[in-house]
C-alpha cells in the first residue's frame, strides 16, 4: 500500500466515544492529471495528539502518544493494526530466511532470481528514497513554499511544496503532534522492510506543510495536487476512530500469504 508523503496513522475507538475536536483540518483536491493507481491526498487533520489522513478509499490515523497506528480500508470496511501488520511480516520474514538459509546455494539463488533480488534482511539491495531540497521557490494560494524533490533509486517520483506550519495556522501543540507522528512512522516502515527500505521522512523537515505535491512517471507529470482549504474549527472526534461497523483485516490471511 503506498501512501502519499508518508502521513499514515490512526487511533482504536468508536463513534460513541466522548466527544473531542480536531484543531485543523486541510483539504486537497487534485488540479491536473489523475495519477494513476496511486491514490492522492485528499485531507490531513490534527487535533488532541491525533492525525487523520485521506487518501481516495483509505484513512490513516494515529495517536501520537501511544503509537498506535490504524488503515481503514472504507470500500470494504475493515481496518487494519499496522502494529499487528509490522510483527506479521517480520515473523514472516524470518521465518523465511531462516528457511532459505538451510538450503544448498543454488536453490537460494534460484528463488532470489525469481522474486527479483535478494531476500529482504539477506543482503540484498535497498530501496534508496531521498528527500532533497531543490533551492526553488513557489507560491500556492496564500502560502509561498519551497520545493522538494523525492527521488526512488534515483528515478524523479514527487516535488513536494512545502510551507512554514506556522503559515498554515497549525498550532504549537499540533506542530508537536506531527513532529511526533513523523517519527512513530519512520520507525514502523523501516522496521517492516527489514533494513531494506529508509523511510524519506528522514529528510524530511517537520516544520513545513504540503501545499502542492506533483507527481512525476517517466519524467513526466502525470498528477498534480494542491491544497484546497484551511479550517480551525472544530470536527468531530469521531473522524479519529474507527467507524461503527468495521471488522479487522484477517491477519492469518496475510500469515499464509
């Protein structure tokens, strides 16, 4: 599942629960292209040490307190536990690669050749994904932002438009909150590819704000998204769980698999 400018994370709960109330609320709409199969974002919230975002038929949500990360896949109405998610594909990685290691040298290659590479977490080649300031300048709206550049094993993905959070209206205390939701989300993707992947939010600076993401396919631009509209008033606490009704992804499906 890949997930626009890395903003995933989300809390357990129900829409029962006592009443609380996002500070901000950012809406995006996309301004060119379609982008293909990947989803972009549509609205990031911040409120009461939580973030919610939005991505065509996926939330993800996160207490940034506890750590806990939720995916609510809204067209089939199921979440999942990307905690349980990370501990699954790393019993599973090991449990392969202690496998593969008992086997004579050839058919370890064999099967390598065949899943394309080396086995995550056995030497094989990393992911590289960079995040680098490219010096230029812009200005979307009201906001004057500057231009980032991811790259995937060196290949343009993405410029990202960045602006100072604090001309976005967000408040100290949900500065904080991203600050910190970065950091549970570069652990949990690094840790689930074994050492195979670096999360960019590594170089990613956490006191700017996306206000126009382009997407870039064989050096063209296939997807542009900008931001649509700030709020400070009050959403629902609801927004941060999980809506009544949803039933958790099976994890023994994804053991087997």
């Amino acid at each position: 599942m890949h997930v626009r400018f890395g903003l995933a994370v989300a809390i357990l709960g129900s829409l029962a629960s006592a009443p609380a109330f996002a500070d901000f609320r950012a809406e995006f709409a996309v301004v060119k292209g379609s982008g293909g199969t990947e989803p972009a974002m549509s609205r990031l919230e911040l409120g009461g040490g939580k973030m919610r975002m939005d991505a065509d038929k996926v939330s993800m949500l996160m207490d940034a307190g506890s750590g806990k990360m939720i995916v609510l896949m809204h067209d089939k109405h199921q979440y999942m536990d990307m905690q349980k998610v990370v501990e699954t594909a790393s019993a599973a990685l090991a449990t392969a690669n202690a496998a593969l290691a008992n086997l004579p040298p050839e058919q370890r290659a064999m099967i390598e050749q065949r899943m394309g590479g080396k086995i995550p977490g056995a030497g094989g080649a990393k992911v590289d994904v960079s995040v680098t300031p490219t010096g230029a300048r812009d200005r979307v709206g009201n906001y004057t932002c500057e231009v980032y550049r991811t790259q995937i094993n060196g290949e343009h993905h993405e410029d990202i438009c960045l602006a100072n959070v604090a001309d976005a209206g967000i408040s100290g205390a949900d500065q904080a909150t991203l600050r910190r939701t970065f950091e549970e989300m570069k652990a949990m993707t690094e840790k689930v590819s074994n050492g195979m992947f670096h999360s960019p939010l590594r170089s990613m600076p956490t006191d700017k704000f996306p206000v126009r993401m382009t997407r870039y396919e064989d050096g063209k631009v296939v997807q542009v998204v900008e931001l649509k509209s700030l709020s400070t008033s009050g959403v629902p606490g609801g927004e941060f769980a999980i809506p009544a009704g949803y039933s958790e992804a099976d994890m023994g499906s994804m053991r087997r698999h």
